[in-house]
C-alpha cells in the first residue's frame, strides 16, 4: 500500500489530499446543514420527512465516501479531515445562535 503512495508524484500526492478535503469539507457541510434541518423536522413532529432527510444524509455521506476512497487512502483521510472541519464550523456556528 505504502508503494502505491510512494509512487506517485508529488502533485499526485497534493491532488488527492487537497481534493479530499474539498470533497470532505462540501460533505461534512451538508451533512451536518442536514442534520439541523433533521431536528427541526423532528421537533415539528414530520417524522416521516425527518426519517427521509435521515436515509438521505446516510446515502449521500456513505456514497461520496466510497467515490472518495476510489482515488486513495490520502483522499479518504483528507475527506475525513474535511468532514470534521466542517463539523466545527456548524458547531461553532449552531452555539452561536443560542
């Protein structure tokens, strides 16, 4: 495994990390912007339409990361990297709003 990376070039290298966290962080920002609508959705008793935006979260997460780890482990990292920037920023942003 380590060959593959060692392999590659240097902007090989850069490309995946950097596009992995740019995929992670658009990621990790629906996800969690979704997950605000879900609540919502919840505390207004729509559990039909929080359960769907649920699946859909799940579905959307899971399959961008199987697309992500396609173009290597130093993507999949950086995507994971991404997603919890991106947890931060809604956090930290959901705290202010209370």
């Amino acid at each position: 495994m380590t060959e593959n990376l060692l392999a590659l070039s240097p902007a090989a290298v850069g490309f995946q990390a950097l596009s992995g966290l740019a995929v992670g962080g658009l990621l990790g920002l629906f996800h969690f912007g979704a997950l605000w609508w879900n609540v919502g959705y919840l505390a207004n008793g729509s559990v039909l339409r929080a359960l769907v935006v649920q699946l859909l979260r799940f579905a959307v997460l899971a399959g961008a990361l199987y697309g992500v780890a396609q173009l290597g482990a130093l993507a999949l990292l950086s995507a994971a990297i991404g997603i919890l920037v991106a947890r931060s920023l809604i956090l930290r942003r959901v705290k202010g709003m209370s």
